[in-house]
C-alpha cells in the first residue's frame, strides 16, 4: 500500500513558560480549576517570536533530521490559524528562508485539525507520483488571538511549531475524516472585516452568520466543541482502523490532539486502549492548534519512542468543526 515514512520531524517552542499561576494575574482562575478540568501545568507564550519564525526553525530542524537538501523538496504545506500575513503565507516564507526553491508552497487551514489533514494531502501527492518529498509547516502564535479577559479560553492555549518532512513509504495506511460545518459557531474567530464605504447593507440581518464573532479574539463553546470531540477522536480513529484492516488494539501509540487530558482519557475509554498508549504532553504546552500533534511526534523521535513498523494513529479536531485520524506504520 502506498503510505508515507516520516523522515525528519522538528519543533521550535518558544522559551518563556508561563505557568497557571500567571494566569492568575489576568483573570480569576486557579492552578487547581485548570489542572482538573484540563491537565494544563503550563504553556510557553511567544515574546516576540513571529509565526514565520517559528515555523522556519521547526522547518530547518526536521530538514536537518531528514537529511535532505532543502532543493529536494517539491511541496512546502503550511497550517496556521494565526499567521502574520494573509500572504505570503509561512509557507512560501519557509520557502525563502530555507532555499526551497524547487517547491511549489500552499497554506492549508483546517484549525487543530491541520496537519492530519495536510498528512493526508501530501500521501496524496506521494501516492500519485505528483511529489517525492513533501514538508509540512504547523506553526502557531495562538496567545496573540485570546482574549486575557476571558478565563474561559484563555488559560487553554500555547504558542509552538512543529514540522515533518513526510516522503513515500510502503506499510499500511488509511485515514478517516469529517467535519461538521452545523457546529462551526462552537470555535470561531474573526477575520478582516467587511467595513469600506461601498459595503452600506453589511448590517444586514441576513449577513449575520455568526454574530458573537465580532473581535478578533478566539471565542468557543466549550461544553459545544467538547460534546463533538467526545465522539470525533474514537469515530475517526475506528474509522481509520477499519479502513486499514487492523484493530484497534493493534495499534502501538495513538497521537491525540491536545485540548483538554480529559477529553484523551475518555477517547482512550471509548477505544478500550490503555492510556500508556495515548500521548500526552498538554501538562506542558496547552492546546497549540494545528502544531500540537507534530510537536508529539518531535518529541516521540527525539526520545526514540517510535520504532520502524509501529503502527500509530494520529487524530485531531477543532475549528470547523473538523476532525480526523491517519492510522499508518511509522
Ligand atoms: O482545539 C480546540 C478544541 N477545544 C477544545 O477541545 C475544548 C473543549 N472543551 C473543554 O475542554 C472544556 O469544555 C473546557 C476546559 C473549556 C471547560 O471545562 P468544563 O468542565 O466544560 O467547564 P464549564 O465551561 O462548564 O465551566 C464550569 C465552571 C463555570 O462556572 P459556573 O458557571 O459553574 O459558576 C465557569 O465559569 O468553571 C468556570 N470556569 C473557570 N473557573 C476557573 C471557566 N473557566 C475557568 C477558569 N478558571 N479558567
């Protein structure tokens, strides 16, 4: 089966660590309250470190790793849900930065769901021959797009990129996706707005898709966006296994996003998987959109907790809503 191999894996996480008890500072919150609703410790903030840069030095590292000469690439795959420019998007700036200058480069939003997604587009290029060599950019400066008056949203995210340099491999592979466009009201934020001199019936009633989105901060329902990640993780993950013609069971790891421990715990209850095979590292960098799970798999490399021939799920959900799983020998 046409599968990918995942040769080089980075991540830049910006060194000031702010803790629950900083958050304190902000709003009226406790260590306690968001370590038993969310198992979040702590979560490193940017202190100036643009998106772009981020993704760059994510970018170099899992290049590096790779051992490919940046010419070797044929696709650039950006994700963000807060970049610094519309356009150029990251990833033609990673583009510029690394000399890749035989890729052709593209940003693809999905929110947290991001790089499943991308995995899924750049098996596709593999699959069909259209590239040999695909790297996808996962970088986000989340902090910049919460409302620190708003303790409901605002202790749940952190800043952080993550990269793979993903190329063709041969086990199994599958992927199981979904979204659900009725429920995009539960995680949402504003983009430019609407406001020029000829746009005279913008306040139109009509218009008004989703009213609260009237900032440009992150707004969620969480009880909203939980209820449906109940659900996503186990579905997709089953999705995907059945897809491939394994159990679920036969799985060696799962890679959840990470939102909320809580929301892992009862994924790995609904699948019957025990929790050594989930995961985890939320305790230390929040929820970090799209980057989360390429983070995990930067760290599951450098700590040498992959073996060639595991078979891995990895599985995200967010805005959208979207979710999905790619289940795959690694
Ligand atoms: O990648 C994006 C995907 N996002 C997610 O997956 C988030 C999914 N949702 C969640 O993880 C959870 O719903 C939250 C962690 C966001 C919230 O947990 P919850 O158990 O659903 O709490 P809740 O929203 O029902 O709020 C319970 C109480 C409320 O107070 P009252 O009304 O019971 O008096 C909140 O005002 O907790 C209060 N609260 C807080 N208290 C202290 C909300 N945020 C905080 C806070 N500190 N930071």
């Amino acid at each position: 089966m046409s599968s990918v191999n995942i040769t080089g894996t980075g991540m830049y996480i910006p060194a000031q660590i702010v803790t629950n008890e900083d958050m304190k500072r902000f709003v009226d919150t406790s260590d306690e309250w968001i370590v038993q609703r969310t198992g979040i410790r702590e979560r490193h903030f940017s202190q100036g470190e643009p998106n772009w840069y981020m993704g760059v030095q994510a970018a170099k590292q899992a290049v590096g790793n790779a051992g490919v000469d940046p010419k070797e690439i044929d696709v650039i795959i950006s994700c963000s849900i807060t970049p610094d420019y519309f356009y150029p998007t990251i990833a033609c700036t990673v583009q510029d930065e690394l000399g890749a200058d035989n890729a052709f480069c593209w940003n693809m939003e999905a929110a947290c769901s991001g790089f499943i997604y991308a995995l899924d587009v750049a098996r596709s290029y593999l699959a069909v021959g259209s590239a040999k060599t695909v790297l996808i950019v996962c970088s986000e400066n989340m902090s910049k797009s919460l409302d620190f008056t708003d303790r409901s949203t605002c202790v749940l995210f952190g800043d952080g990129a993550a990269a793979a340099v993903v190329q063709k491999g041969d086990g199994l592979y599958a992927s199981c996706m979904g979204s659900d466009g009725r429920t995009g009201a539960a995680l949402l934020a504003r983009a430019l707005p609407l406001d020029t001199p000829f746009a005279t019936e913008k306040d139109d009633p009509k218009y008004a898709k989703y009213m609260e989105a009237n900032d440009p901060y992150l707004k969620m329902n969480g009880r909203a966006v939980y209820r449906f990640t109940a659900h996503a993780i186990p579905n997709m993950v089953t999705g995907a296994c059945e897809r491939a013609g394994i159990q679920v069971e036969d799985l060696d790891l799962i890679v959840p996003h990470q939102a909320n421990l809580r929301i892992i715990e009862t994924a790995a209850e609904r699948l019957h998987v025990p929790m050594e095979k989930m995961y985890v590292n939320i305790d230390r960098y929040a929820n970090t959109s799209c980057a989360s799970v390429p983070i995990c798999l930067a760290e599951l490399v450098a700590d040498g907790r992959l073996k060639r021939g595991d078979k891995i799920a990895l599985a995200g959900f967010g805005g959208g809503l979207t979710c999905g799983a790619v289940v795959f020998e690694w």
